[in-house]
C-alpha cells in the first residue's frame, strides 16, 4: 500500500473556520479527491484508520470495498462475460460503483468532521446538515465524543451506509429490476453480493456470508458480523498485515498469489478495466426521518462456526469454470446449428 508522506499531504491543514461555506467547500474538495474510484476510496478509508486507529470502521470500510473492487474486475475476468451478456456485466459493474461511491461520498465526510472536530478540540458536527448527512449519525458523532464507545459507533455507520443505499441503489427502479430482480443463483451464490473476504499473507481467507441481501436488516447483521472478526484478537494481526503489504489493485491476484490450491480468477487491475465513473446525488433525503432504529442492529453478533473460507472460495471458483465451460460448449453447439439451417435453405 502507497504510504502518504505525512498527515497533511493525506488531510492538509485547514484553518479553524470563520466563513463556515468557504471552509465546507474545502471539505468537499477533499471528498472528491479520493472519491475518484475504488482505488482511491480503499487507501483512503485505510490511510484514515491508520491516522485515527479510534475510528475502527474505517478499516472495516477498506477491507470491504476491496472486495467490491474484486467483484467489479470479476466481471472483466476469464469467467462472468462467458457467463453473462456485456449490458448485464455492464450494469452490475455499475451497482457495485454506485453503491461504493455513495457510501464514500456520505461517510468520508463525517471521518473529515471528526478528524478536523479533534485538531480544532471541539466538535463540528453540527455540519452535517450542511453535508447532507443524516440526523441519526450527528447525534451518534456527538454521543461518540463524550462516550468514545467505539463499538457502538462502528454499529451505528453500518446502519447509516446500509439504509443510505436501500433507496437509490437496492430499490433503484433500474437495479431493482435487472440486478437484484434476477436469477437468486447468481447474485446471491456466485457474485458476492452477501459474501466478504478478508485475506492473509498465509494463504488463508475469512471472511462471512448472509443470504438475502437485498434486506437492510441482513446487511447489517452483516456488517457487524465483519466488524467482530476483523477485530477478532485471535485474527485481527493477519488481516492487519495484508492490509499494511498488499497494495490494493482491484484485481484478486492482490490475495490469490498467496493462497493454497486456489484456482486463479485471471481479473485484470482495475485502472486496466474501467475508465473513472461520474456521479452525482439528484436529490438528498435523510433516511433516518421517516425509519426508527432498532435496538436488533446493535445486538452483539457470535461468529459462524467456520469463519475460513479457503475451501469455499475454491470450491466456488470450479464451479464457475465449469459452468462456463458448459455454456460455451452450449453456444458453440447452438451457433453450429444455426449455421448448419442457413446452409440447408
């Protein structure tokens, strides 16, 4: 992983503020900065961790959108486009952006706040509302200043990201249709919507799955379900030390090199794969206005029994080469026999 110099080459001084919009502006300046793709968000979130080690959801947030990274270079690999049409790959390319770049946009902000908040010793999260980000999360900010329960506040931004792509990504008219309206095979079971992977030095991979994964309640059960093993003591050093060794690429050869009788992916970097993506928020809607908050989400959450996933990831990956091969055997077998009708007639 790329190493910034220093501090304020990766956040630079801003001066406490006078003119409150010249100084949000500058905030926002930062967002978009390293709001350029999936590369830049996982060394962000990541450079933030390492910066404020207090602010443990920030690592969780790296290691999972290096696994959207792998699923977008999934769909540039030697697998999926035998599997699916280029419009289909195409467009869950654009989920998985969609989603990655809407929960940056919304949580990098809130990282700047508190970051800034504990170089000027005072709060300013009563920014958010400036930011557009949520009731819920300024008073979560502000309780986690007086408490410094840091669990409770990693808890409290995975309900925050879950619920803020519900709308515009989940139940998108688009997406809800085309993506998450398809085949329960192949989203849920074969393209890592519900699984996450955190891999090792060693080979090993760990990680966690949840099935029905269009439902906020099971992303966040998720979400705190990989909060407790990448803290895990037992594992947390590993997971760690990847992190600090493996600069992230998009592609899965980042962590295949290192595993054991793994089939290779054969997924391409992803600078390699995608152009950078412009987004933009039409409209803005605090979620937390017209939803309560579960006392549920906040429930500590035992690990599953068996949290290496080496043998699934492999296991999972010859099946996909398999069935890929039947497919191209299928269509090679179908395009025969068109040919062979034309030459009759």
């Amino acid at each position: 992983m790329k190493k910034f110099s220093n501090t304020y080459r990766f956040l630079p001084y801003i001066p406490e503020p006078k003119r409150e919009n010249e100084w949000i502006k500058e905030v926002i300046q930062l967002v978009n900065r390293y709001n350029q793709d999936n590369i830049s968000r996982t060394t962000a979130y990541q450079t933030f961790f390492l910066l404020h080690p207090e602010i443990k959801w920030s690592l969780l947030a790296s290691m999972v959108s290096r696994n959207a990274g792998w699923n977008m270079t999934d769909l540039k690999g030697a697998i999926f486009p035998k599997l699916l049409s280029p419009t289909t790959c195409n467009l869950l390319f654009m989920t998985y952006e969609r989603a990655n770049w809407s929960i940056f946009q919304d949580a990098f902000p809130q990282l700047l706040l508190y970051h800034y908040s504990t170089i000027y010793k005072k709060k300013m999260f009563h920014l958010f509302q400036d930011l557009h980000i949520s009731n819920f999360m300024e008073e979560e900010w502000n309780r986690f200043w007086e408490e410094r329960d840091e669990k409770r506040l990693v808890q409290s931004l995975i309900i925050n990201e879950q619920h803020l792509i519900q709308g515009p990504v989940i139940e998108h008219e688009v997406y809800k249709k085309k993506v998450f309206g398809t085949s329960i095979f192949f989203i849920e079971d074969h393209l890592h919507f519900s699984s996450v992977l955190f891999p090792t030095l060693h080979g090993d991979l760990y990680g966690a799955s949840v099935h029905g994964f269009r439902k906020v309640q099971n992303r966040i059960k998720l979400g705190n379900v990989l909060f407790e093993l990448l803290f895990h003591p037992d594992y947390h050093c590993f997971f760690l030390e990847f992190a600090l060794e493996v600069e992230h690429t998009g592609s899965r050869k980042d962590y295949e090199t290192f595993c054991r009788k793994v089939p290779g992916t054969k997924t391409p970097i992803l600078h390699q794969a995608y152009n950078q993506i412009s987004h933009n928020w039409n409209h803005h809607r605090d979620w937390s206005v017209d939803n309560s908050i579960e006392d549920d989400w906040y429930r500590n959450q035992e690990l599953p029994k068996d949290v290496i996933m080496t043998k699934w990831f492999s296991h999972k990956q010859k099946q996909l080469k398999k069935l890929a091969s039947i497919k191209g055997a299928l269509n090679g077998m179908w395009s025969w026999r068109k040919t062979k009708k034309r030459r009759t007639f």
